[in-house]
C-alpha cells in the first residue's frame, strides 16, 4: 500500500493553478498565489531556524496570513500545534511544553499573549524579515506523519494533544466527499477558528479537492447571512449557536447555492430544525470530534426530523458501534481516527481497543444503525462550540484556599446553549466576585463559569464518584421554582 | 494506518439502502436490493464450494446476474478473475491455468466456450440451485486483499495476470471523484465491458458513492445517444470508436445532465473534439490502463482544444515522469498502482522500480506538465477499445508450418481506429484464407490481422530487433500509392 503523496499543496497548484483557492474581505488567491506566498512563508520560517520534524505552536486568528503559515509549516515538515487563542498564557504554556514544541509563532492580535510565555522562541509571523535559505520544497508527504495537533481535555482535566496525520486529514476530507458530494463550483464559508479541527479541516478539504474557502475572521451572523443569501458560499460548517444566531438575523432566504449547513456540536433543538425545513436550508447534524479529524457521523436532511434527535450514520469509510446492549459507550473506527494522544501511552492503552477509539461519549443505535448521542463523554459541556470539561474547572476551583470542594455541570443557555455552572463547599467565607477574578486568571473566558452556587455538600454515589448529572437535576429543578 | 474498510456493498445498503443501484432494461435494484441479491448469489457460490482466497474466472456479459457475480465473490473474498469473452477458448484456458484458477463461473451466453475449457470445475452462475450453507457475510474488506485479476500482454505475447487490490479500486475511485466531482443525482453508464478495468471501474464507483449504474449489455450509439439525450445517464464511459458513432448518429444536442464523457484509449482525433466543441459536450480525455485501476491522467474539456493530443494531468494522488530528457518512457505512481503481476516476480522486479511503475508508453510532458502519449508500449494496437499486442499475433503466424518470420503493426481504421496488419516471409505458399482461418482457431476474432501482406524480408535494426514502427511507414507509402 502506497503511504507517500504528492505534497498538497503544491500538487494543487500545479494541477488547477489559476483556480480560487481563498477569499478573505477584497482579497483573493489562486492555488498559484496561495502556494507562492506558502513558499515564502517556509523560506522566511526555514531561515528563523525550523525545521523538519520541528513541533511549532500557532496562536493566531483567522487571517490569510495564518493559512499560509499553517500550510507552509506542511512544506517544512514541520507539526502545527494548533492554539485556542482564548486559553490564558498559563494553559498555552502548558500546552506547548506538554508537546515539547521549540517554537512559538504569532500572529499581531496575540502579540502580548505570546510574549508571556516562557521558555520557547517566539517568532511574530509576519515579522520575520530576514531570508537566508530558502526552505526545500518536499515531493511528498507521508499519510502516517503527524501534520497537526490539537489539545483537548479529558475526566482527569489535563489536556493531552491529539495526533492528527497526513492521513487522518486526508481520509476525512476524502470520507466527508463521499457523503456531502464534490461539486465544482462549491466555496466552503469557514468562519469557525482554524485552531478547531472544525476550520483546520476546511483547508485539508480545499487543497485536496481545488475548491475556494471564504475565510472570516470572526463569526458574524449577518454577514453569513449575507454570503449565503447572494450564494458566494454553498457549504458552511456551523454550530447551533450559529445557526440559531443566523435564523434570527434572516429575512428571505438563503439562495439556492447553498447546498450544505454542515451542523456540529451536539443534536440541534426541533425548533431550528424546523425553522430550516420552512427556510428549505440543507442541514447536515454531524458528530465528530478533534480525534476523528472532524465529522464521522452525518444526519442527512432528509433525516432530521424523521430521526430527530439522532447524528445519523457513519462515513463510508467508517463504523460505530456501542460497549453495551443498548445503551453504552459509543465507540468509533476509521483512517479518520486519531493513532492516539501525544506521549500519553498510558491513555492511549485505554481508549484504544482492538482497533475502535473509545470516545467516553454515551450512545445507543436504533433499529436502521442511526446513532443517537445521550450524554458527551465525562459530562463535557458544549457551550458556543468550545468543548469545557468539568474535571478541568473543578480543579482550578478547589485550587482556592476558600474551597474544600467543587462540582461542575452545563446549564442551559440561549446564548451558547450551554453554559457551566459551579457548585462548591466552602472552607471559609469567599465572594462571587473573587472566584470570577481567580478562575479568569487561570482559564479561557468561555471556561469560567457562569454560576457559582454554594452547597453543603455535593452529590455523590457509595464509591464517591462526583454525580454531575445530579447537579443539573438540582439546576433544573431550582430553575422551575 | 487502518487497511481495513467496512465491507463495501454491505456498508452501502446500510447507509443508503433506498437509492438506486443498478437499472438494466426495464430493471430495477435499489442498493439494498443488490445487496439481497448479491448475499443470494454469494450464498449459492459458497454452496457450490467456493471459498474465501480462490481465484474464479468469471465469463460472463454484461448482464445483472454478472454484478451480482461480482459482488458475491467480494461478499466471500474469493477473487475474480475477469475473462474478456472475445477470447477464445485456448486463451482462457491459458490464463485460467495461469492463475491457479480453481472456478470458472459463466452465464447462459457463454454455455458452449466454458464446457470446451479444459480442467476446471465450470458453474452456470444462474444454474446453481442448491444453497446448503449460507456464505459468512465479512465485516470488512482489507485494502491489500487481491479482489480482481484482468490479464494484459505486453511484448512477449504472454499474457500477465494484474492484481487489483481493494485498496487499487477504492483509491481509484476516490482519485477520480476528485477530479471529476460528486453529485448526488449522478447516473454512470457503462456500455463497456465489465471484464475490462474500465467497466468493472464503474460498478466499483457505483458502491462507493452509493451512485446509480445504468448498464447496458453491449454498446449501441442509438440508445446510449437516447439515454443522453433525455438526461438518464450523467456520466459515461466510451472509446473514440465509439464517440465516433455516437456523433454521426446524433441528431439535436445531448441533456444539459450529461456532465462527463470519459474517453479513453488514446488521443481523440481534432475533428471528434471540434465536433464535441460544437455540441457542448464535456469531453474528459483519460490515458490509463488496467494495471493504474483505469483513470490516472485526465485532461479537463476546457484543455482539450488548448492541449490538442494530450491526455491530462496526474489525478491528484498520482504522479508522472518521464524517463528521459525530452521524450522517454512514462512512469507513473499512486496508490490505484497494482502491487504488480499475479505470480511474475521476474517482470515486476523489471516494471516497478523506487515506486514508479514503468508503463512501456514512450511520452514527453509539455511546460505545464501535462502529458502527450507518444506511442504505446510494446507498438500496442487499440482496436475498437480492445488492446491488441502485435508479439502475440507474431508468435500465433510463426506456428505456422509456411511462415518463416512475420511482424504486426496497426494501421488506421475508419471504425476501430486502428486494426492489425501482418507482414509475413514464408518458407511455402500459402493462401491468405489459410491464414485467416489458422488464426481465428488460436486469436479472438478482434485480433485476427484485417490484412495479410507478403514480403521479402521484415524491417529489423542492427540488433535484429523488429523495427515495427517501419512496418506501419511502409503501409501508409503502400496507401498513398
């Protein structure tokens, strides 16, 4: 079996040159521009000293200059380690030690972030002026080489760096084809982060198909709404914050070009599904995560109200079964899927099993195969499309003197969907005010909670296993009187 | 890297067990109901003693029963060894011998030519009655496992078996969808033999996208003009020889629906594009063979003026060079690239070499890159679609007691675009009727020589190699007379 590829990027830009490969504001590229300027973002970071195998931290936000980086880091042979720009210094840090990465690149918005960071070279991307070598342009890349990772956290709240390879990339992209179709004139909107796998996987999907991305720095509901109602974009990744954000915003219709809502993060409630049934807009509900490369498991429209509820079916490529006899862990296999956690042999021996991924996440299959996904592994809350893992914030909160005891769990919000809310048992007297102050040091803004509620004690079961389920039963019912 | 796909037809009847499938005639399956079939016919195949890893030459037409065939063999993992019916029974036996096969599986067509195949257990694939065991249904297909064997020829005359693995056919498939698109209401018609890479190709297309085959049991300009005209069929395979016909019988213009004529077997001549122009119909020319799985050069309509006589560029996995400064021989890579011939580690160690597959085609590629085919490996002959190899016929006329040395070569031919022309020394007179009949009893009928000329002596360099390209110069000058 053949592992190399030609190198992608330049493969594309040979093949279909004078094709449109990116859209941002007035600004476009051709896959010739766009893999030029690539070459010269390698020459300029081959000649600030990184090199093939390197692993580099990308803190940056949706610009061209961070797609040129992020492809040109694939020229070098170089992994991205890909940085949620709203982490604190103190997770990126953490982050970029844990991955042992020897670089840090930057882009002007994060200037100040990054220079808090110890211990690594900072390199501001667009600052690099000097070009003394020019960087080698590869032939081939690998499909068993590590191109990305990507952080994400767990029960134990430590984060650990998934591996996503060349491989992983491709086969997602090649997969997501074989269900969402391939048509010439499509345009991909990413206004999603390009740190998630969500916008990561949009650029895989435009090098290796030829087709144009519409870049946006930042999610704005209007303007989506505009680009989809004009038909300059015909698929579009959201989550149901988006989506939700966009149909209230939405006079008319989109046009008739758009050919795909690409719907992630959790089932969408049967309001939205059917406020886009009326608005005849394609949505596709999607499970996937950053392990899966993206999607792996897709509800095509036809579906969504039939099979409400309910993520849909497997990729080609792909299966999904369940640990149990109705209900269980759901588990999932696929070229898609992860290797495995970076340096984490000991969670790696856990979550994989005879050749399936163990996601943690609770499931059952109907009676067709369709998956339906009851409660996201180790109560991961989903809020605005940012994953926040309790075990993360509880363990900041017992950090304070004041705490003895701290229990975390989603609660709705029409905003996000979800928000955390903070349960705690206190040591001595402490105020709102100063948990918020304490958790922001120390956490994104999106992790720190939006309550905070003072208990006697927290619920727990006879092997004094937290029961955060039993907190948002005390939520709700606190919510009803 | 996961070699292990969910077992293809099964993996598409669960997933989109309503679409359509296959129509023939008047006939109709959807994905599920091919797969009920294909489980029968399995099932029926495995009670008659086939198993997991035998080699089962199929002689068969394109008829459903023959899908059914073929999918029943991958349902068992037994392979299929495909026989071009046009053969006579000399030659089957021969590579039926040559591939171990331990089957040999025919339809109601082929009764007579089976019964008269020597050593081999023959089955009627519709004439099994008995089911005592039901055929274990895998869950999954390797990528490596061998799934089909088609024999070609080449300059020694023998035929070579080439394997086809699974990984060869999904590849393929994946390669040509990113370079021709997807689209959910796509319909492949194959008028082409399923026996050759470039009809078997489509069924293999067919389960991966969950995309409707219209097949037809042999190639008739009217109909398949009819079905392009009303917009049954979006795609299509064909050979000049074909598109020829097709043209001269067309009245109006094909359905703005028809989105892919793949034309293959050499570059089309000026007049068939011109006329291709002027009806807007998307012309894609294709250089491939049986050992690239079919497609892995392809030139795009809007080149096919512009690039007059070239076949394309590599499809995005694939890649090409050329053996030589300027003009040389063409190698080719990808993963749709055979792991090499059945049992011949004498040829393959010549064929493959640092991962390049030596196609034997003389070529050059332009400033751009794109490829012109020179002259085709070992002086091939493409009759009609069908690869004929001049070595083959040569060795057939030296059996004969009268002929001292003969040598073939192609000459154009209105209809087939080319035919075989055989020059000949003899030691005795002998009558051109002779000749005819003496071949036909050992040649397909397709390679029997349209003319027979008498000579002094063959044209032969110092080496005392055959010049056959001396052959063809001395047939035009003869026709110019």
């Amino acid at each position: 079996m053949v592992m190399n590829m030609p190198n992608w990027l330049k493969q594309r830009a040979f093949l279909t040159p004078d094709r449109s490969a990116l859209v941002f504001n007035e600004r476009k590229w051709t896959f010739s521009q766009l893999f030029d300027e690539t070459c010269r973002t390698a020459d300029r970071l081959y000649s600030a000293g990184i090199q093939k195998g390197d692993y580099c931290g990308v803190l940056a936000a949706n610009q061209p200059e961070t797609v040129f980086t992020i492809y040109a880091l694939q020229q070098i042979g170089a992994t991205a380690v890909m940085l949620n720009s709203r982490l604190t210094t103190d997770e990126i840090a953490w982050q970029l030690h844990d991955a042992k990465a020897v670089y840090l690149l930057y882009d002007q918005e994060h200037t100040e972030k990054a220079q808090l960071i110890p211990s690594i070279q900072s390199l501001f991307i667009t600052g690099i002026e000097t070009v003394s070598t020019a960087a080698e342009v590869r032939h081939t890349f690998s499909l068993e080489e590590t191109c990305s990772i990507m952080y994400t956290s767990g029960t134990t709240g430590r984060p650990k760096g998934v591996i996503q390879t060349y491989g992983n990339h491709y086969t997602s992209a090649v997969a997501s084809a074989l269900n969402l179709g391939l048509h010439s004139d499509d345009t991909w909107l990413c206004a999603v982060p390009l740190f998630h796998i969500s916008g990561y996987s949009i650029l895989m999907k435009s090098v290796l198909y030829g087709m144009e991305v519409h870049l946006m720095e930042k999610f704005n509901s209007k303007r989506v709404n505009q680009l989809l109602k004009s038909g300059d974009a015909t698929m579009v990744s959201v989550v149901t914050a988006m989506l939700s954000g966009m149909l209230n915003e939405l006079e008319g219709d989109y046009s008739s070009r758009l050919r795909c809502m690409l719907l992630g993060g959790g089932p969408a409630p049967v309001s939205i599904l059917e406020a886009c049934k009326a608005k005849r807009i394609p949505v596709f509900q999607t499970y996937g995560m950053t392990e899966t490369a993206s999607q792996i498991v897709t509800l095509a429209p036809e579906d969504s109200l039939g099979k409400l509820g309910s993520a849909g079916k497997p990729l080609f490529p792909c299966a999904v079964k369940i640990d149990g006899a109705d209900e269980g862990e759901i588990l999932v296999s696929g070229p898609n899927v992860t290797p495995g956690y970076l340096n984490r042999p000991d969670v790696n021996k856990q979550a994989f099993q005879d050749g399936w991924f163990r996601t943690g996440d609770i499931g059952r299959l109907d009676e067709d195969g369709f998956l339906y996904v009851l409660d996201r592994r180790s109560d991961l809350i989903i809020s605005g499309g940012e994953n926040i893992y309790p075990a993360e914030i509880e363990s900041v909160l017992t950090g304070h003197p004041a705490i003895l005891e701290a229990g975390v769990t989603g609660v709705p919000n029409d905003q996000w969907g979800s928000v955390p809310a903070a349960f705690y048992v206190n040591k001595q007297p402490v105020s709102e005010e100063e948990l918020i102050d304490f958790c922001r040091e120390k956490l994104a803004r999106y992790k720190v909670p939006a309550y905070f509620v003072k208990v006697d004690a927290l619920p727990r079961n006879a092997a004094n296993k937290l029961l955060r389920r039993e907190l948002a039963k005390q939520w709700s019912e606190q919510d009803e009187d």
